[in-house]
C-alpha cells in the first residue's frame, strides 16, 4: 500500500472499505445529492469553499430519507443543512441539531468522506 | 510621565487587563505586553471549535486595543528576568522594560504525567492553537499511512479531555477516554451525574474507561507512540496519545525573584490580586488565591478587573472563584455550578434523574430550601443560563419546576434581579444587560454583546441575553428587529425594494451587499421568490436552484413519507374528458394515489424524486403544464360554472375564472395566492374566503379582497363594485402587484391588508386613486410577468442539466428509495404506518414502471 502511495506511475489507492461514490463533478455547490450505501443512505453536500460533507439522509425527526434534499445555509458561521420535512436544522460538520423547532435534541450521523482523482468516497460503516 | 504598566502574558486575562485598561483610564499610561506564542491573544475556551474549522483568525480576540496608541504589543519577545529593585523587565531578545507596575498573566503549561513514554511522537496535549493545528497535521498524515480510522486515545477524562475526545472523532478517528478516577470530570461532577455522563459520552461512540490508570506510553518500531500501558496490566494500541492530566502555573520568572509562590504551583496573590511585592500582580491560572490555582477564565477576567481597578487608585477585590462550567462538545450537555457538591452546613439536594433520556440534574439548596447554592445539570443543561445566575438568591417557586424536562410544569418566570450575574466569564449583570439597552442604544442581542462583553467568551448565556434584550425592548416599546434572520437586517419589503433598486439578479450579489454570510432557509427563499418575480428567471436556472426548497426545486409537493404530490393546472376547474382520461392513466400507471382538491382540480400522490420527469412528460404532452401548488405563487382561480350553463347565473365566471387563472400562474408571491369567481350572489364559488374574490352583479364585477380560509377565517371586503372585464384586471393586478412588493415573509393578503396603512381605503388611494403615483410601475410589472411566463416543467423537461436533479441516487440514479411502503386502503395506496412497517402488514413496494421517454 505504502509503495502505491508513493509510486507516481501508479494511481493511489484506498482501503476496500472506502466506496466510491460518484464523480466530484456530480454534486452541485449548496445542492445536496443522496448517496445509496447498501441499506443505508448518505446525503452528500459540496460546500463552496470546496469542502465536502456527508451526513444521514434520513431525517430523525420526520423518519423520512430526505435531508439531501434541504436548504443548505449557515448559522453563525457554521454550514447547517435545514430539513425539508419540518425545517429542523443541522450543523453539517458535527450533525447536531442546531434548531430543533421545539423538539428534542436529535442529530445526524456524520459520514467520513475523502476525494482521490476526482472521486468522491465514503467509508462503509464509518458514521458516527 | 505616564503610568508604565508591564504585561508579562498575552493569553485572555492578560487581554481582558488591557481592554479594561485603555477603556477607563483617563491617565495618561503606557502599556507593554510581552507574549510568547507568536500570535495575537485568542479565545483559548472555545480552541475545540478549531475542529468545526474556525480558524486561528476565527479565535483572535478582538485586535483593536493593541491599535490604541498606549499599548505596545510584542506577540514573539517573551521576558526572560525580572529585576524588582530597578524594576525593570528584560526579554529574550535583550530589550529592558522599566515598569510601575508589573503584572504576571503567564498562565499555565499543560502538564504531562510523569510516565515513560509521555514524551514520544505521537502523544499531544491540549492548550494551545499550535497543540490542535499539529494534532490535526498528525491524525491526517496517520490516517492516509494506516487507511484506516485512527485510533486515538486520551488520557485524562476531566473538561479538557472529553473535548479532545470529541475533537478526534470530528476527524474520523476512533476515540477512547481513560480516566483514573471513578468518574468523568470528577472535579465538577458527583458519582451519580458522571455516570449518566458517561452513558452519554459511550453513546456517541467514544469509549469510557475509568479507574483506568497509566503507567507508560510504548513505543513501535518507527519510535512513535504505538500503545498505552494501565495499571491493571492492560495495553491499549494508540496511533496517537492526548494528554488532559492538569495544567502547572507558570511561575519560574516570580520564583526566580524570590516572589512567594505556592508549594504546588502558583504565585500568591492577596484579595487585591498584588503579590508579595506590592508593585507585581497576578492574574489567572498562574495565581494562586487562598492557596489555589484555578483553570477557568471567569476567575481571570475577574482579577484583571481587580488590578485593573488597583492600577486606577480604586479597592476592588477579588471575591475567590466561581468553579461554574459548562462542557463544549456537540449533543452533550453538562453544566456544574456554584456548591454542586452541596459543601454548605445544612445543604439539602434535590435531584432528578431520568435514566432511559439520560438526563440527571441536581440543584443544592440552602437549610431552608429557598435559596440556591449551587447545581449539576447533566444530559440537558438548558437551564444553566437562568439558573447560575440565580445562585446566592431565592429560588422562587417550586425548585423542582426548574428540573423537570421543557415542556411539563413552567419553570417559575420571575424576573430576574438587577444584581444577578448572568455572564460569568464576563461578569455582566442583568442590570447591566437592561442599561445597555435601555441607555446605550442597543437595540440586539449581538449589540448587547459587543457593549457589555456578555456571551462574548463561552456562550452559554446567549439565549438569557436575549430573552433579557427582548423584554426590555418591549418594555421601551421599541420594535424588536424585523430582520429576515441573521444573513439579512432588512425586511422582506426593505429586501425587495433594494434589489429592485440596485438591479443585482443573483443570490450571491444580493447577500454580498446586502447582507453576510451564506444564507440559510429563511432568507434564500424569500430571495429567490424576489429574484423570480423581478428576473422573471426560471426558478431552477443557475445559482438560484440553490434557493429553492425541495418543493420549488422538483416542481412538486413533498409529502410526509419523502414523496411527492403532483398537480396539473385545470383553469378554473376546467378538464376535458381526454385530459381527464391522461390523468386517470398517469396515476394507474405510476401506482398514484388520487384526490379531488379543494381548488377545484387533480393531486396524484405518492409519485417518487425519479417518477416526476416521466409523469410530467406524459401530462405535458397531452397538454397540461405545471398547477404550481408547491409554489409560493397562484394555486387556482375557483369558479362555479356561471351563466353559459347556469340558470340564475348573471355573467360568465368560468371564463373569467379561465383568463385570470392564465393571466396570473405562475406568479411568486411572499404566500400562496388563491382566487374565487362567482357567477351570481349565491356565492357557490365560495369567493369571499380568497386573497381576490369577484362576484358578478347586473351592474358588472364586484371585487372582494384579502380574505382568507384555514386557520384563521377573513371575509374578503369590497373593493370596487360594478367593474368592466378589463378594469377588473388591471384593478387586480395591480393589487397583486403591490401585495408582492410591501408584504412581509410568509405573510397572505389578509393579515398583510390589515397591517397596511389607511387599509382598504389606503389600498384603494393607491391602485384606484394612483396616489402614490406607482401605478404605472405596477402595471408594467404585470405585463413583463405575462409575457415573460412559461411552464416550467415543459422547460425543464427539455433540459438535460436540470433533469440531473431527479435522480434518486447519485449513485443509482433510478434506484426507489428502500425506505418507502405503502399498504392498500379504499382500492388505493397510503404510507405505512410505523406499526405497520414493523408488523406484518402486507406492504405494497412502488412502482418501478419504466416509461419510453
């Protein structure tokens, strides 16, 4: 693995446990797209700075796979995603709910992400 | 010759020192500030949000002291000696500095546990921007070398710890806190509430081990850290070590000069915060008060004010610390405040625990139960901010209202004293919250904070400054802001007139100029409904998509189980059997769920993300286009069939019905438009509960407006009777026209006509009588709407880009989402219930018909 790395006429590889999403090129800024993980779903959001984030389609309050479909804006600075259900809204980098419309506190899984040759990836079973 | 004060420390009581400083000294004084980290001071308590990607500029406190001509800062030249006879101080690069007064706010150097190993690569502590930026460096490079998650582990499970916890597994790596006590934050929490915490900590996937002792840190065959050694005889493997042992005071330069310094640690400070040599001070965590040094800023600020006072000729003393904290990590709550181990002769405790919620709160009360003493709030510390500064006070009320979750018994709303200490980090008043609205002119929380430094350091009292600012606006009588949210100051009307003034056309002009960050979803639709109505732009055209909720983003109603609902335009209610057939067809081929609506037209429901572009090909070609019922915009023109076919009918309302349906679809309004024609008096159309209702008389169009339906029912009132067809239009649309302008987010034609000046009377000076002379602005407004409107679905269907958006997947683009059922219910379908899915309910999957398109 380690010569793979390193080794410029090859192309760098992740571990088999990373799987590869879709093109970059396929996400819209600020539009977020789902992602089928198995029997899971990822809701994927390209920020505009570049930065990608992944957290749970499913929305906890509704119970419906939906959050990839929101509003992404921020709150104080910090990128926030608003459910299309009943507008809870989340912060997108820790999952917590950060405007839980009278409801108690619940948040989205975070899902790791990495880009390689202008791919996107997210690690099977890596939510938390 | 000015009053020479030296600042030995650059961290957040020294800055506190300085701010206070400038802002009252009316002396003439020079201040010299000697840090050592290379950086201008930083919000040192909020260093985890370094991980949510706040950057070191993010942290800066505010740099404008060190612009004031009297303050020198030198962020890189630390002092190296003191001299107390000369009384001068002299850094590293050899530069003397005589002082008056000398104050030591070097703070502290995180500890490392004196074991083997603690100093190896790999293992970190946690205190300062350069500690996270190289533990951060460290999990990246680890983490791409090992392709797996890295395994993090922190020793210490105190505050700083579960920080550093919560840090690591922002950045994907696994987590375990050892902690050698029986508890987590053992300092602020009794045996009871840290368990609740760790079941807490454990259920966002950090692991907890306490009586977890470490004896040594191992090394693996590059020399970097590779696993920990307990007590037990246990090894845990670590990629990378943390290290939340404790802190030691700063206190080499004090005891090289022989200034009486604590055994422990720490220079000893009396209650005027001055040393054992009257010219030296100290403050924060390098001093020691009755023998203690503290690690919180509340003390810091504290003492810097004293000193302060002490510099100035005052007496201010320091009254000892207040030990009240609250935890920053994301989705657990804790919050320790005042006696919460109830050391007090005669204190009582009163707990609440709920151990399915994880919820444990605790307040200490005095002998007689009236007054609070001190408190533990764990897994919901919502009350932290009106309960702390309550402490040393009468409760009021039953003191078990303040714990039991939101939502049952009311908390007691007395209000709060003047003298209540609501900011401790800054310690700011009630009193002094109310003064700054009331005679500094604050008209927000934000400005609150900005004048009285309240929330400005950890934050926890935000929403209390609020509700304070709030109330004491009201009681002043003064508007609280009608700001859209925090992006934008100005009201949707303000909003509107300035776009349409400065003629910007996208998302990111508007919000540059007018307002700040990057939206959110409040203001982006109501921009967007701006945009649409003063661009005449496709609602999905470039950057403006990015506005739109789900329902004006895919052009269909979202309902409660993540479908859609699709609604073709029947104008005034009108359906040929041919079109009528198509529909009945679209709905048995795509499984749809189907319903007359009250507007007189189709909804076909449950027709999945990546059903809609081949439903709407198939009712598109047989003519039909968008009914816009997802849209803030015309839903229907309701009509009965008036006088072609009627027997009492005075003149032709459907056809009316028809034209002004054509005329106005597809228009974006701050809310839904409805409208109603009546052919006769009898009313069938039901017109009066619309936004316009007309009803025909002998005499011509009567017309009726600002009604409303749901929840709150208005009449419609009459705004000219007796109209021809084309002064009934062009009255119309200029009503609509100046609706869309002034009105507020979200607000109808009802409470809009009410809140508007003169009401109707105003209203019709203005569209009848021209007297604000807009009414040529208006008309040509509705024309450009007219001419510019076409259907949007027929348009996005025959673009490729937008159709893109459909796809269920990106991944699998025509995959139905696995989480949909339906079962059977009167010959169609219905979303299952929870019970049912879980049952063993017969559950009807969708249908994954594939269309030629």
């Amino acid at each position: 693995m380690t010569t793979t790395l390193t080794t410029p006429t090859l192309a760098p590889q992740l571990a088999a446990n990373w799987e590869r999403l879709c093109p970059l090129e396929d996400l819209e800024v600020e539009r977020g797209r789902a992602a089928l993980l198995g029997e899971e779903q990822v809701a994927l959001f390209l920020l505009p700075g570049g930065d990608v984030r992944a957290v749970d389609n499913h929305d906890p309050y509704s119970g419906a796979n939906v959050i990839a479909r929101g509003i992404v804006g921020s709150r104080g600075g910090r990128p926030t995603i608003a459910s299309p259900m009943y507008k809870q809204v989340f912060d997108l980098r820790s999952g917590t709910c950060v405007d839980t419309r009278g409801k108690a506190v619940k948040r989205l899984r975070v899902w790791p992400v990495r880009t390689l040759d202008g791919d996107l990836y997210v690690l099977r079973g890596g939510a938390r | 010759m000015s009053t020479r004060i030296v600042v030995i420390g650059a961290g957040m009581a020294a800055h506190r020192l300085v701010d206070s400083l400038v802002t009252r000294a009316e002396e003439r004084l020079s201040v010299t500030v000697l840090g050592d980290e290379a950086r201008r001071p930083y919000d040192r308590v909020g260093l985890t949000r370094f991980f949510d990607g706040d950057s070191a500029e993010d942290l800066a406190l505010p740099a404008t002291i060190f612009a004031d001509p009297r303050v020198t800062l030198h962020e890189d030249d630390p002092a190296t000696a003191i001299d107390r006879g000369d009384r001068t101080v002299t850094t590293a690069s050899g530069v003397v500095h005589p002082y008056d007064h000398l104050v030591l706010a070097t703070g502290s150097v995180a500890a490392r546990p004196p074991v083997e190993g603690a100093e190896l690569p790999g293992c970190f502590v946690y205190r300062t921007l350069e500690d996270v930026g190289s533990l951060q460096r460290h999990v990246q490079e680890r983490a791409t070398a090992l392709d797996r998650p890295v395994r993090g582990v922190v020793v210490g499970g105190g505050l700083l710890g579960l920080e550093a916890a919560g840090a690591l597994q922002g950045m994907d790596a696994e987590a375990t806190v050892l902690q050698s006590s029986d508890r987590l934050m053992s300092a602020q929490l009794d045996l009871p509430a840290g368990a609740v915490l760790r079941r807490l900590i454990e259920a966002r996937g950090i692991a907890v081990r306490t009586e977890a002792r470490t004896t040594a840190l191992r090394p693996g065959p590059d020399g970097a850290v590779e696993s920990v050694v307990l007590r037990e005889g246990d090894e845990l493997p670590a990629d990378l070590v943390v290290l939340t042992v404790g802190v030691r005071p700063r206190d080499e330069l004090a005891r090289a000069v022989g200034l009486d310094c604590e055994e422990r640690g720490g220079v000893r400070i009396d209650e005027a915060c001055t040393t054992s040599d009257p010219r030296v001070h100290a403050i924060g965590e390098v001093a020691a008060f009755e023998g203690q040094c503290v690690g919180l800023v509340a003390p810091g600020f504290a003492m810097a004010e004293v000193v302060c006072d002490r510099i100035l000729g005052g007496s201010a003393t320091f009254a000892g610390y207040d030990l009240s904290t609250k935890l920053k990590l994301s989705g657990v709550d804790v919050a320790s405040f005042g006696d919460a181990f109830a050391t007090t002769p005669g204190a009582l405790d009163i707990v609440y625990t709920d151990p399915v919620a994880g919820v444990h709160k605790k307040l200490v009360l005095s002998d007689d139960a009236k007054t609070l003493l001190g408190g533990m709030l764990v897994g919901d510390a919502s009350a932290y901010g009106a309960l702390r500064p309550l402490v040393g006070g009468p409760l009021g009320g039953d003191p078990a209202a303040h714990l039991l979750p939101a939502g049952g018994l009311s908390a007691p709303t007395s209000e709060l004293p003047d003298e209540a200490i609501v900011c401790s980090c800054s310690s700011v008043s009630a009193g002094a919250i109310r003064h700054a609205v009331r005679e500094q002119g604050c008209t927000d929380a934000a400005g609150v904070t900005a004048c009285t430094k309240a929330g400005a350091t950890c934050g926890s009292c935000t929403v209390m400054v609020k509700s304070l600012v709030t109330g004491e606006l009201v009681k002043l009588g003064k508007a609280v802001t009608t700001g859209l949210c925090e992006h934008v100051d100005l009201s949707r009307r303000q909003l509107f007139d300035a776009v349409h003034v400065s003629g910007l056309t996208t998302f990111s002009a508007v919000i540059e100029r007018f307002g700040r960050g990057r939206g959110c979803d409040v203001c982006k639709p109501v921009l967007a409904s701006i945009l649409a109505v003063l661009g005449g732009e496709h609602v999905l055209d470039g950057e403006n998509a990015t506005l739109q909720d789900t329902n004006d983003h895919v052009m269909a109603n979202l309902q409660k189980d993540g479908t859609y609902s699709v609604v073709p335009r029947m104008p005034g209610g009108e359906v040929t059997p041919e079109g009528l057939i198509v529909v009945g067809e679209v709905a048995r081929d795509f499984g749809l769920y189907t319903k007359i609506t009250g507007g007189q037209r189709v909804d076909m429901l449950g027709a999945r993300l990546e059903q809609l572009p081949q439903i709407w090909q198939r009712l598109v070609d047989a003519g039909f286009e968008s009914g816009h019922a997802y849209g803030k915009s015309l839903r229907t023109v309701k009509s009965c069939v008036g006088s072609a076919w009627c027997r009492y009918g005075v003149l032709d309302s459907t056809d009316m019905a028809v034209r002004l349906e054509l005329r106005y679809r597809g228009l974006r309004a701050p809310h839904k438009l409805k409208l109603g024609v009546s052919g006769c008096a009898r009313e069938c159309a039901e017109a009066r509960s619309k936004d316009a209702g007309i009803i025909a008389t002998a005499q011509g169009w009567n017309l009726y407006v600002g009604g409303n339906g749901g929840a709150t029912p208005r009449h419609a009132e009459l705004l000219a009777e007796g109209l021809d067809d084309d002064t009934l239009i062009r009255t119309l649309d200029r009503y609509f026209m100046y609706y869309l302008r002034t009105a507020d987010k979200l607000q109808r034609t009802a409470p809009w006509l009410e809140a508007l000046d003169g009401g109707i009377d105003g209203l019709r000076a203005v569209i009848l009588e021209d007297s604000l002379g807009l009414a040529a602005d208006l008309d040509a407004a509705m024309a450009r709407h007219v001419e510019n409107y076409r259907d949007e679905w027929a348009e996005t269907l025959a673009d490729p880009a937008k159709l893109a958006r459909f796809r269920s997947f990106v991944n699998a683009p025509t995959t139905p989402d696995p989480g949909l059922a339906h079962v059977p219910e009167r010959g169609q379908i219905r979303p299952a219930r929870p019970e049912e899915r879980d049952g063993d309910s017969v559950l009807i999957a969708g249908t994954t018909l594939e269309v030629r398109r």
